[in-house]
C-alpha cells in the first residue's frame, strides 16, 4: 500500500510541476557590471543536459538535451543577444504543430542581433500558415544595445514588456503572462519572492543571481539558517519541501548570462552554467567568444551533470522526490562554499581587469575557462569521495531496471542501476519491434522520463537496457 500511494504522490507531483521555470532580465541599470543580464531556474523532468556551442549563422553557447543540437533553452550569441524562457499556462491554447521553443530559440541565437530582432522573427513565424508557433511561452531577451525585455508569445501573437522601461529595472516571470488569464497564475509564489529578494540586491551581482536562484523559502515557512531544526507539514525532522520553493525539487538547471555592451570587445558575453540545483552546485562561466564549450560540460553523460545527480542523489527522498534533507543539503553546501566563494573572487578580478580591455584572444579565453571548470571539478571529485565515505554508499554491482508508475498515462521514470564502470543503451520498443525511444546511459544510478509521443497508442511497451555483456528489461503500459 505504502509503495502504491508514494508511486501515486509522485506522479502527480511530476504531472502539476513538469517544465515550471523561473526567469529574469535584468536591464544595464540594475547590474552591478552595467550590462545588461538574463536568469533562468529550468524546472524540467529530463536533467540529462549539456551545453554546445554552434557555429551556423551567429555562433553561441546555448544549453540543450543530451543528445540534442538543433534545439536550445537558453543562451547567448557572439553579438551580444541572448535568451531565455519558461513556459506559461494562461495565455491560449497550445497547437498540435509548429515550431517549439526550442526551435524558436535556435533561430533566434543564430540569426538576432537585437531584442527587434527577435519580435521581428515572431512576426515571420506567425504570419507563415506553414509555420507557426506551437505553444505559449515568455521570453526573456537582450542585446549589445542595452535593450532588455519580456516576450509574453502565444500562437497567435505577443506582447513586449520593457525591462529599461520599468521602475525597477528589472522583470521576473514564472509561468504565467501578465497579458495572460488573471484566474490561473501559476508560480506566483516563486514570481513573488524573486521580486522580493531583488528588491533587497539591486543593483545585482552574478552572485546576488545565483543566491537567489538558490532560494528555499515560502509563505508558510522560512527553513533558515539551514539545517531547518523541527518538523514542517507532516514531513521527517529537518526536511522540508521544495514544492513551491525558487530552488525546487524540479530544476534540473540554471543559468545566469551576462551580456555585453556596444564597444565591448571578446571578454563578453558570458554564460554561466550548472547542472541540477543551486543551493548544492557551483556554476562554471563560459565565453561565448572562446569558441568552445569545456568537455565536462558536454555531451551525453558529461562530468558536471552526472556529478550534480549524484548529489542530488543524497539530498532528495526516493519516495516522495519533493521532501530536501537540509542536514545532508547544508553540509554539502558548506563543503562547496569555499570554492564557491574563490570562483565568485576570481570572477571579480577578471571583470575588473576587462574594465580596462575587453579584447582578450581566443587561447587566453579558453585558458580562463579551463582554469574554472577545473577548480570546480576538483571539488566536486573530493564532495563524492566524503559522501561516499560518510555514507557508506554501495555501487551497484548488478544490472536493474525499474519503471513507475505502472502503468502510466503521460510521463514513466525508469531507474537503472549498474557498475560505475558500466556504460548502456536504453531502448523502448513497441508491440511490433519498433525502436521509438533510445537513451545512452553512462553512470551507475540513472533515472530517465519518459513522455511517449501524442501518436503512440495505448497498449504495451518493452524497455530493454544493454550492455555489452548483459540485458534487462521491463514491460510497460500505457494508458490513453
């Protein structure tokens, strides 16, 4: 019964909470660099992801999927324009076909100069019958020029919000439109403590950004100083949840992107990334103008994300994915905090230098951001020593498939474990042979979603996970 209700919690936790970002753009005025900045917490199911940097049109680093190159969620182009969005659910209808955002924000990195630009690309989409936006969403957008706003984007068309325009500065979104229904505001708890807090920063800081991105408080309860010392809604002594929280127990990745002024010269614009949650990571920055994404940053099973998982790993209940252990969170938080802080030190040095000279060559560049993926590497190499040490942890030594909830309508979780040394394909087929679904799994302890396509139909599925010298498997049903 306990294993039914907790499958049950969890699916419709996963079900009301999929795809529930949290953005920012922040106009040269509210900066501490006076240029012009962009944020964003993405809540996604799929934490698998990476960063790449692309070379069609304008070049750019841009995050995506494992997997993945012609879509992108966020980043920044070599002209000084970037983007990012969230989702929102109360300004239309989706529509079966056209393009998504990912698509939309590919086009936009490799062909915008300007946030006109951008609206004029929306224009082209929306008035092209053959192709067309599929679903509603807010962009955040900047350039080199200074402009900074929000695009609120449905199928049919947009609205643009000036954040040099506004009194403070700066815009924050959650998932809703302002232009959008009234009735249905969802995330206006995090919409709301985000304004709070910048209203306490600004003018902002990539570490004022990323405090906030790391944010664990609600209306109903302030756990701080962590570790939270009682007991909160039911949950175990010291847990809290992340439900509604800035930090959730969703965000699978962050990013804080600074952009660039007109003379600005190769220093800028820079992407900073990381990989699951913020209050337990340190980001690494990247230089668009470097020309290359550092290796433990990309492609499928790259270091940092699989890292970050596992460190999530030790914060998050297995039963009811929402419950954050703040004894296990705040002692990996203190343990990253020194090398937190030396990164933020380093970082300022630099941007004090580039006060002078923004022109630095593509080797200097690429040394810079070796030198941080490094430090922050290293740290993250001695945290999985401790914890495993601390917490006895066992490496699988078999292979192990399980999926829930079974059977499923929208959204399945399958867990592999398997040898650290181990790597796999994970393959889903239909009734009739057909492979519809591939991952590569590169890690011992892996969890994957599922969302099966709009034209997959109900019925039975196999997953089936191979390595080179053994298989599992693991039938599936899925209900329409």
């Amino acid at each position: 019964m306990k294993l039914i209700l907790n499958i049950s919690i969890i699916f419709a936790i996963l079900v009301s909470s999929v795809w529930s970002c949290t953005i920012a753009v922040f106009a040269p005025d509210a900066t501490e660099y006076g240029r012009p900045m962009l944020w964003k917490n993405r809540d996604v199911p799929n934490y698998r992801q990476q960063y790449i940097y692309v070379e069609n049109g304008h070049s750019f680093i841009a995050i995506t999927y494992q997997g993945m190159t012609e879509q992108v969620y966020g980043g920044a182009n070599d002209i000084g324009f970037g983007v990012v969005n969230t989702d929102t659910y109360n300004n239309g209808p989706n529509l079966p076909d056209g393009l998504t955002d990912g698509q939309v924000m590919y086009l936009a990195l490799s062909q915008c100069e300007s946030v006109w630009d951008f609206t004029q690309l929306l224009d082209s989409l929306l008035a092209d019958s053959t192709a067309g936006l599929r679903s509603t969403h807010c962009y955040g957008i900047m350039d080199r020029y200074g402009n900074v706003g929000m695009v609120e984007s449905n199928c049919e068309g947009y609205v643009y919000f000036s954040a040099n325009s506004s009194a403070d500065k700066y815009l924050v979104r959650a998932n809703f439109a302002i232009s959008g229904d009234d009735s249905d505001r969802r995330g206006y708890d995090r919409y709301i403590r985000a304004r709070a807090l910048m209203d306490t920063l600004a003018p902002v800081s990539v570490e004022d950004i990323w405090s906030i991105s790391a944010d664990l408080v609600t209306d109903e309860l302030d756990p701080n100083p962590l570790p939270f010392e009682g007991t909160f809604d039911g949950l175990p002594y010291g847990y809290i949840s992340t439900t509604n929280t800035i930090n959730r127990f969703m965000t699978t990745s962050y990013q804080i992107i600074l952009g660039q002024n007109f003379d600005d010269g190769s220093a800028y614009p820079i992407v900073w990334c990381g990989f699951n949650q913020p209050y337990f990571t340190i980001p690494v920055p990247m230089w668009v103008h470097s020309g290359t994404v550092h290796e433990s940053i990309t492609g499928s099973g790259n270091y940092f994300c699989t890292e970050s998982r596992f460190i999530w790993e030790q914060v998050y209940d297995r039963d009811y994915i929402n419950w954050f252990d703040t004894y296990s969170a705040s002692m990996i938080n203190e343990f990253l905090n020194t090398a937190r802080i030396s990164v933020w030190d380093m970082f300022d040095k630099y941007v004090e230098q580039w006060e002078k000279e923004t022109d630095e060559s593509v080797e200097v560049l690429r040394d810079i951001q070796d030198g941080f993926a490094v430090i922050v590497a290293a740290e993250y190499e001695q945290l999985h020593g401790l914890l495993v040490r601390e917490n006895n942890l066992q490496q699988p030594t078999e292979l192990r498939l399980d999926a829930y909830p079974k059977p499923f309508n929208s959204h399945v979780k399958l867990t592999i474990r398997l040898p650290a040394t181990v790597s796999g394909q994970l393959e889903i087929y239909d009734i009739n042979g057909r492979d519809i679904f591939e991952e590569t799994v590169n890690f011992g302890d892996s969890e994957i979603y599922w969302e099966p396509e709009s034209h997959l139909p109900s019925g039975t599925y196999l997953a089936i996970f191979r390595t080179p010298e053994k298989k599992v498997s693991k039938k599936l049903i899925l209900l329409r």
